[in-house]
C-alpha cells in the first residue's frame, strides 16, 4: 500500500502494510521507484530498546511495531499517523512543501494512548530514499559533510559511504546487518561549534542527491547506516545518550520533535545546496530582501571592543562617506573601566567612553543618513552584574540546585518570565532612547548539557530554552517590525535556520586574517542564503590596492559586512571601499536570487586559488582569491555555462589591468590569469 502527495518539484511516496510500518521510499519527482524502505519514525524509549541492540538510532523495537493509521493531504501539507499498540503511542509524520520547491519541511509528533511513555529519542526523519532515488547501492554514494569551529568554519569534506563508517560485511554469516554507523552530534546550544547540521548524499557519478539540514538552534544528531531493510539516514534534535535529553509523554501531553528540511537534485553536491538554498527563502519568517542594507561595524580589525565618542564620530563619518547604511557599536559600549566580561548584563552606555551620552553618537549616525546600531549579547549575565543578584535563581540555569557558570557568565533561562522580561526591558529601552534600528546579536558561552530546573533532564531543560528564546525572537519582531538583527555567536557557532528563518544578517566567522577568510567566506552559502552571508571586508590604510581589493571582494557576493579604519584613509583607498560598496548595492537583486557554486568544489579547498560563485537568472558571477604563493593562472569550470558563448568581464575592482580572463564554451571552463603580486582578488560576471 502507498501514500503518493506532491507539490510539484518533489513527490513523496510512502509505503506501509499490515505487517510493517510507513517507509519514505523516494522523493524523486517522476518515473518508477524500486527498493526496500526503512521505517520512517524510530523511537527509543525506556522499556522498549532496540533489536538488535548498538548505539544507532535504528532498529528500535517502537519504530519496527508502528503500523499505519490515517494520513490527511492539502496543498501544502501531508500528515501520516502511525500507532503502536503495545506502547500506545501516536506518532504523527508532518511534511510541508512550496510548490516549485524541490524540497520538504518535516517533523514527527508524539502523542500516547495509555500509560505515560519515557522518551529518549524521536526521529524527525529516518530514510532510505536517497539509494532508491539515485538507483545506487551503498558503495556507490558519497557522504558530504562539514566540521565547524571558531574562525575555522565551515569545512566541508566528501567521503564514500564505505570510507565514512558504513563497514561492508556478510549479514548473512552473521545473521544481522552491520551495526556501524557514520554519526554527528553537536552538543549544548552553539548548534554550530564542531559541525554543521547540513549534508548531502550523492551518488558518486553526481547524477542524483538528496540534501538535509536540521533545523534547531541547539543540540542535535544525525547518522547514515545499515539495517536488514537497507541503508538509512536518521535526524535528529537532542537524545538520551548523546544530550542527556529525555521526556514524558502522557495523554493530553505529547512531545515535538525539531523541523529538518531535505532537498532532492539531479545533480552533485552544487545543484544539491541549489536545492536547499530555494528551500531557505521558501522558509523564512521575516523578509527583508529587498532592502539588504550594507553594514558597517566597528569591530573586526577596527576598534575592537573600545568605542568612545572621540574614535566614533569620524568613523561614522567616512563610513558614511562609503555608502554603509547601517553604522553597528559593537562590544565596548558599556564598559567604564575594561573589566566589563564578567560584569554585563544592565547593558548600559558607558559614561565614560560618552561623556555627552550614547545618543550623541546615535544623533551623529542618523545626520549622516544611516541607522544606528549596537552589539548586544542578551542571554547572558556576568557573574558580578548587580543582575546575577537581583533575577530570582530560577531564571538562570542550573545543575543540581547550582547555577550554571561559563567563562565569568550565568546563562538565562528564557522559560522564566523574569528572564523574558529583563531582555524585553532592555530592547525597548535601546530602541526607544537612542532609536537603535539594528542589533547584533552575540552569543559566546555554552552552558553545557542544559538546565534541571523544573525536574527536567538537563537535554529538556535546554530544549525548551531553545524554544523560548526563538519565541522570544518572534515576539521581538512582531513588536519592532523595522527592527534588523544579525545572528552571531562568537562568529557562526549558531548558524541554523531555526535562527536564520527569523534573523536577517549571519556573521560568517570572528576571522581577523584576511588572507584566512576566503575558503570560510567561499563556503558559507552552503549553509547560509547568499543575502544573509554576513563576510567582514575589513580593508586598511596600510594595504596595497590589492590587498585592501582582497579582502573587499570577500564580501561582495555575500552580504557585504563593512569594517576598517575609513577614517585613516586617504581618498583613493576610500574610494576602492566605495567602489566595493556601489559594485555590491547593484548587484543585490541578483544575490538575493542566486543560487551558489563552487569552480573549484566545495569540498577540501583551502588554496592556493580559492573561487566561488553566484548563478542568477540571466549572469553568473565567480569571485576568484589568489593566495600567496598561487600560481598565476587557474582554470575555473562552470559546467552550467558549457557551449555557450560567455562575455566574462569584471565587476570589482572595475579596473583590474593585471587580470586576463579566457571563455573555454566547449568544457565550460573558465581560464583566469593574475600578472601582479599576490594576494588578489577578483569578482567577475559571466554573461551573454
């Protein structure tokens, strides 16, 4: 028996039968689909394990006892209720779609019939689709996945299934399948610190690929692996055994699992994140594409956390001076006597650093035609913060009646009104007093495995956190609608789309080393839309030409994320900052309905030569890093531009005399060659 539903871009076939539960056996739009399904929920709960027994999140005996129910379908959603009768539980499989989208949002939720049930873990999704889509077999598909660290992110790799951790053996001799597994975990709530919760399967001829990315801005799992029924993939949000997660679901009270997305394409890793990258804008909550304001901050390699009135005023002026529209006071603000780390929390202006008062500097952004901003890192308190004192115990963290302490800071708890009402306080009062129209958002201690409080496991507390602060994020917006946001954790230790589906600007990493900053700048359209790719272009008086164009042309094709000391300038290196700014103020409507691709593949390039591209609707645009010691010249393919005639010419800088360019239509390759000193870089469009 099957359940067919499609929004057109994509068709979910599910099949079920008296004696086995519902499996997603394909999403490929069209044509016959052959193959074996796994189930498509899996549920670990105390008393009822797994068979046989490993540490995967597969072959658990709730997830091979479901039987199929009912399913409702509409336009843009198909429900699928399953029932297992010896547990009671109700599990309901919630697919949402956009037509047009080769794409599907999608979660499991979790009722009882009976007796109350502990949770350990729930899949969002578990399948089997990506073999039986791409006609396959597990040693002919590749896994593609990144790891991710401070000023280190987003570092993709590609790896065949049997190299990754899904070992071949003989299931007959032994009578089981394989219980080995490829698994990534990220723990606590920088959902971003170690790996990222995006990744593709592709078979190896890059003819077909199925994309995913779990959507949850703190703790989550996936794995690829082998059961008797075939090879799977599971998603997860947090579990028992590698969160300290669990629930209790009685009737009248059930439990959500975390939304992931997953894409399908006929193609390789770049139409696969194609694919992902439509779902993105299909998704978010707040759009402000049209706008997409440059902004300058006066952080990375500027002021450093050391405003006053005295170093602002004529930074506001040259940034101005530039064309930035949005002009952001990072971290220092507050701070009377440089001993602020442990003792934020009020989130006052200094007095000192403003002798005439923060609105002064404000007043001075807005007569210079931009917005003001400010550096705000809302869920924390410092450990010697007047707050720490004041906010009742439980809306912090805790261990075992203890607060939760990190690097000098206690985490609020934003399921405590007290704690939703202190930082509900002090946005009001930083929009209402100074006019603050945009806010960083940092975010820079993790508090662990989560909070007890309320008798929750620590993996629960922090789940429902998580939850309240997006909630919180939600209300925020809907009571400053104009307000814009950027999405930053210590650079992008949270760079999730449960953040990124509400939040307009992602900080791409803290990188201070222009010459380190490409490949992470390059890679970040894999997990970020090209619009809300916040790369710093931080260019200095004490740059050559193309050293300052280095580092301008990172940000050009993103969301381009001005710093820098503009006011030491002299007028010909502002004007190559200008320059850089008109060049990406054009090129915005294009950015914001691109998809990305990589030249040089996106896995395991860190140089010498560095590319990344832009596919629009009528250009394609290629940004090419020359690092040092980089041969001259480099071939760049563009396979969706294979047998055309392409005129390539440059974009930024416009006058680029050092840089030659050869369109090769018949292997859609692009030649570049750089006569000059290296670094350099160069954006340039390649249209008809």
């Amino acid at each position: 028996m099957t359940v067919t539903w499609s929004t057109g871009a994509i068709r979910l076939l599910l099949t079920h039968g008296d004696d086995r539960p519902v499996s997603l056996l394909s999403l490929r739009p069209d044509g016959p689909v052959e193959g074996v399904g796994v189930p498509l929920v899996e549920v670990q709960a105390i008393g009822h394990g797994r068979f046989p027994g490993s540490h995967r999140y597969a072959d658990t005996t709730i997830g091979a006892r479901l039987r199929y129910r009912s399913h409702t379908a509409s336009v843009d959603e198909l429900r699928v209720v399953q029932h297992d009768p010896v547990s009671g539980l109700v599990v309901t499989s919630v697919f949402q779609g956009v037509a047009g989208v080769p794409a599907v949002r999608t979660w499991t939720e979790v009722a009882v019939e009976g007796e109350p049930v502990h949770l350990q873990a729930v899949t969002s999704l578990s399948t089997g689709a990506f073999l039986v889509d791409s006609g396959r077999s597990v040693d002919e598909v590749d896994l593609v996945h990144a790891d991710s660290d401070w000023v280190a992110e987003s570092r993709w790799h590609r790896t065949p299934l049997r190299e990754a951790g899904l070992v071949a053996m003989d299931p007959t001799v032994h009578h089981h399948a394989s219980r080995s597994r490829f698994a990534l975990t990220s723990r606590s709530s920088w959902s971003t610190g170690e790996h990222l919760p995006t990744g593709v399967l592709v078979a190896r001829d890059d003819t077909w690929a199925l994309a995913w990315q779990i959507e949850h801005n703190g703790a989550w799992h996936f794995e690829v692996g082998e059961t008797v029924a075939g090879a799977y993939l599971a998603l997860l949000g947090p579990s028992d055994g590698e969160h300290q997660w669990g629930r209790v679901v009685s009737e009248g009270d059930g439990f959500t699992t975390v939304p992931v997305s997953v894409a399908i394409a006929a193609g390789g890793v770049d139409e696969a994140i194609g694919a992902l990258t439509r779902q993105r804008r299909a998704t978010l909550r707040n759009r402000r594409a049209p706008e997409l304001p440059v902004v300058f901050n006066d952080y990375m390699n500027t002021l450093m956390g050391d405003p006053t009135t005295e170093k602002l005023l004529p930074l506001i002026d040259a940034a101005a001076a530039v064309g930035a529209d949005y002009f952001c006071v990072d971290a220092g603000w507050y701070d009377e006597d440089g001993k602020w780390w442990d003792s934020v929390g009020e989130w006052r202006p200094s007095r000192t650093r403003f002798p005439g008062g923060f609105g002064e500097v404000a007043d001075h952004i807005r007569a210079r035609g931009m917005v003001p901003g400010i550096w705000l890192e809302p869920e924390v308190v410092g450990v010697r913060s007047a707050l720490a004192r004041s906010l009742p115990d439980e809306a912090f963290f805790q261990r075992q009646g203890a607060r939760v302490g990190e690097h000098g800071r206690f985490h609020l708890d934003f399921r405590h009104p007290a704690a939703v009402r202190h930082v509900d306080e002090v946005v009001d009062r930083l929009v209402g007093e100074f006019g603050i129209g945009y806010l960083k958002l940092d975010y820079n201690i993790m508090p662990g495995a989560g909070t007890d409080v309320g008798g929750v496991a620590p993996g629960d507390g922090l789940l429902g956190h998580n939850r309240a602060h997006l909630a919180w994020l939600d209300a925020l917006l809907a009571r400053h609608p104009g307000l814009l946001l950027e999405n930053c954790a210590s650079g992008a230790m949270r760079m999730d789309y449960a953040m990124l589906s509400r939040l307009h600007l992602q900080s791409t990493s803290d990188q201070q080393n222009p010459l380190l900053y490409p490949p992470i700048a390059a890679a970040a359209p894999a997990s970020v839309l090209p619009e809300q790719a916040g790369n710093w272009a931080y260019a200095q008086p004490g740059m050559t030409p193309a050293e300052a164009a280095f580092t301008l042309a990172t940000g050009v094709l993103g969301r381009l994320y001005l710093a820098g000391r503009v006011d030491l300038m002299d007028d010909a290196q502002r004007a190559l900052v200008r320059e850089a700014v008109t060049v990406h103020k054009g090129l915005r409507p294009e950015i914001a309905a691109s998809v990305p691709f990589w030249p040089l593949g996106l896995t395991n390039r860190t140089g010498p030569w560095v590319a990344q591209g832009l596919r629009a609707a009528a250009n394609s645009y290629v940004t090419a890093w020359r690092l040092p010691d980089a041969p001259p010249d480099v071939e760049l393919p563009v396979p969706h531009l294979r047998g055309r005639d392409v005129v390539v010419s440059p974009v930024f800088p416009v006058v680029s005399p050092e840089w030659a360019f050869e369109w090769h239509a018949g292997r859609g390759v692009l030649r570049a060659t750089h006569s000059g000193a290296a670094p350099s870089a160069v954006v340039v469009r390649l249209g008809s």
